[in-house]
C-alpha cells in the first residue's frame, strides 16, 4: 500500500507565511535561509510522516480537526515541530492530511 502526505490548503498558506515571520523577527538573517528552513521542513513531514511514531492529538487541537494524530519533528535543540493529520484510505492507497504544523515554543503546554 501506498502512502501519501498532502497539505490541507490552510497548512500551505500557513508554511508560505512562516518564511517570513522567521526572517523577519530575525531568527534568519536571510531570507534565502528562513525559506530554506520551511522548505527543510516540508521534506522532513513528506518523508518521514508515515514513518515517525504518532499520538493522538489532544482536544485542544479538535478546532483543526477530530480524530487528529500528531507526530513530532525535532529540527534542533530548541526547537521542535509538530505535524497534526487525519489519515484516510482511497482506492487503495493510505493519506496523511496534513491539517496544522506548530512548533513546541507555540503549543508545549498543550501537548503535555
């Protein structure tokens, strides 16, 4: 069986924002590396997703979506991202829905 991550538009316009946040309260110094970061990490999630261990995704999150999972993406010692989805089968083939991605500065206190 095959295996698919998608981005739910809102998640896109949200990594398309970040390029900009993160370049512009100076956690790049360029631009070029702020949106190569977010790049990094839209690999990491369409890579590794349906390999990383998954949990489910407590209420708070339900505002996202029910029946959420989440998986974590450690990118360094500070920062860690997390990936919320719903999973679903079509014609044979497993989906990841990608539907929110926050990192643990943000939402730590949620997750514990």
């Amino acid at each position: 069986m095959e295996m698919n991550v998608r981005f739910a538009p809102e998640t896109t316009d949200y990594l398309e924002e970040l390029v900009t946040v993160l370049y512009q309260n100076g956690y790049f110094s360029w631009l070029d590396a702020s949106k190569k970061y977010v790049a990094g990490l839209v690999e990491d999630i369409k890579h590794r997703l349906p390999l990383r261990p998954r949990r489910p995704a407590p209420p708070y999150f339900n505002r996202y979506g029910r029946g959420m999972y989440y998986a974590s993406f450690p990118k360094n010692k500070h920062t860690t991202w997390y990936a919320f989805f719903r999973m679903y089968q079509k014609d044979g083939e497993l989906y990841y829905q990608v539907r929110y991605i926050t990192n643990n500065h943000v939402a730590a206190q949620h997750l514990l």
